[in-house]
C-alpha cells in the first residue's frame, strides 16, 4: 500500500520526541465522506492547534506528521484515562469516516481495509503489540473514533483484523474469455474470492444483506447472504480486514455456473450451468 506524504505546517506538531513509539491511536475525522489528502491540507496551514501523523480513506493514505515527530492528537488538560499512552509515544491514525441519514458515523469497509493495511505495517515497524492499539476514547475518554466507540463489536472486529494471518494467493479466473487475476484466500484447498471480484468478472451485481455485511471477525468461518435477484441465499464465507470472501464454488452455485479449470490460461472457469440455459431457452420459447 503507498503511502503518500503532505507534511502540516511546522505550528502544528513538535520536532522530535520524547520517548520511543509504543502506540498505535484510532481517531476519526467527525467528518462525511471526506479525504486523506483534503486533511492533509488543511494541516498545511498554521495554528490548527492538533495534529495526526495518517489519514486514511477508501482510497488512498495520507501521512500529515512523520512517525518521529509528536503530533497532537491524544493530549488533553483534563484526567488521562490510560497509564502510559501519551502524543509523546504514540502514533495518531485518522479514519475519514462518513454518515448515515440517521446522522452517525461509520467507516466504510474500504477505509477499514486500508487502516489495518497502515495499522498492520506500524505495528511490524515498531514492534507494538496489538495491546497497545487503541482508541482516542481509551486515553481520554473522548468519543473518538465515534464508529469504534458506539460499537464495541466494530473495534473488536478491527482489533481482530489485524491479528489474522490468512494465505493469500492468486489466481486467474475467466469468463466469456475474459481471464483476470485475484487475490483469493485459500483456506484448507478451498479458493475463497471477494465477492466483487467475482460479481466484476461476471458482469452480476451482487447486492448484501446489510445486517451481515460486517460479520464476527472472531469467527473464522461465518454465513454470509448474498442476493441474487429476489432469493437470498447464504454461502460460506471469510471476513478478512472488512472484506467478505466468499467460497468461489459456492457464489457460483448461487449464481447458476459451474466452475472447471482451464489448462490453456491456467485459470478457473465459469460457464452457465446447462440446466439454467435450457432453462432461459424454454422461457424465450413461450
Ligand atoms: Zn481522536
């Protein structure tokens, strides 16, 4: 993941640190559907009294701060609720966060994915375990980042992320004599696909059931929904930094095809199931 650099005016943050890098804070903009890059800008202008060292969105990462100059973004004049988490040994994490109608805030699973992504390189970096990951809220009391704060469940599930280790491997898949390539977890022989990727490949739009678009992150396997057309079905399914990966048999059970391999481009491939195109031939034939 490239992460790409907008350093803030020098009245923002101080020149070095104290003590070393031992914590990884989250916090989140309070803003909707705003941009790494646009935070990056702002802070490109003096006397805005805070600072983070990364902003992430769907898209992109930003970094505002370098890793070892203290940024301002967990200090507070009032009672500290964490012994030993302070701007002097920690890194600061802002995730664009956007809002629903109802005016709360969420993450998309995109800007989720990328923050475990930053988040995962960090904690290799600097050696922090995943003990010392934590929210703006555990070491103020602030409600910050709301999303994670208002849902223990979601912090959990980010907090997860970032400890699973899931074998990634990819893999060409055709169609109609289009052949592209995924990233696809193979889990005990079984190819498990992001569900876009396959619904790309297919031309299909694939729609979710919103309730279960986030399943356990503690649960290694878990039942998604998937909607095709009016019937919904539940395939089998891993959920990896906010991504659910679907088994590729399955969804395309579902969906009406049948899989086989195809020495020639050495990919997997997906053809319409006789039964369902005798199926439409007898529809046109009414
Ligand atoms: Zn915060």
């Amino acid at each position: 993941m490239k992460i790409n650099k907008l350093i803030a005016h020098s009245s923002n943050f101080n020149m070095g640190r104290k003590q070393k890098i031992q914590f990884l804070v989250i916090h989140y903009t309070a803003n909707n559907g705003d941009l790494a890059k646009s935070n990056c800008n702002y802070f490109k202008l003096p006397n805005r009294n805070s600072s983070a060292h990364y902003f992430v969105d769907e898209k992109e990462i930003w970094q505002s701060v370098e890793d070892n100059d203290m940024a301002w973004h967990c200090g507070t004049r009032g009672k500290y609720y964490h012994s030993s988490c302070r701007n002097e040994n920690a890194i600061g994490i802002e995730l664009c966060s956007e809002k629903d109608r109802k005016g709360n805030y969420y993450f998309t699973n995109e800007t989720i994915n990328n923050a475990v992504s930053l988040v995962k390189i960090l904690m290799e970096k600097y050696n922090i375990p995943i003990e010392n990951v934590v929210r703006h809220y555990d070491v103020t009391h602030k409600n910050c980042p709301a999303p994670f704060v208002n849902n223990i469940t979601a912090w959990d599930n980010f907090k997860n992320s970032l400890t699973e280790e899931y074998m990634f491997v990819e893999r060409n898949y055709s169609y109609n004599g289009k052949v592209k390539s995924f990233k696809v977890i193979n889990e005990q022989g079984e190819n498990f696909i992001r569900a876009r990727d396959l619904a790309d490949l297919l031309n299909k739009n694939i729609s979710y059931d919103n309730k279960t678009k986030i399943t356990n992150l503690d649960d290694i396997f878990s039942n998604i929904t998937v909607e095709v057309g009016n019937k919904n079905t539940t395939v089998k399914a891993i959920n990896s930094g906010g991504f659910n990966f679907v088994k590729v048999r399955d969804l395309a059970d579902v969906l009406g095809y049948e899989t086989g391999y195809n020495e020639t481009n050495n990919s997997i491939f997906f053809n319409l199931k006789k039964s369902i195109i005798d199926k439409l031939k007898l529809l046109k034939s009414r």
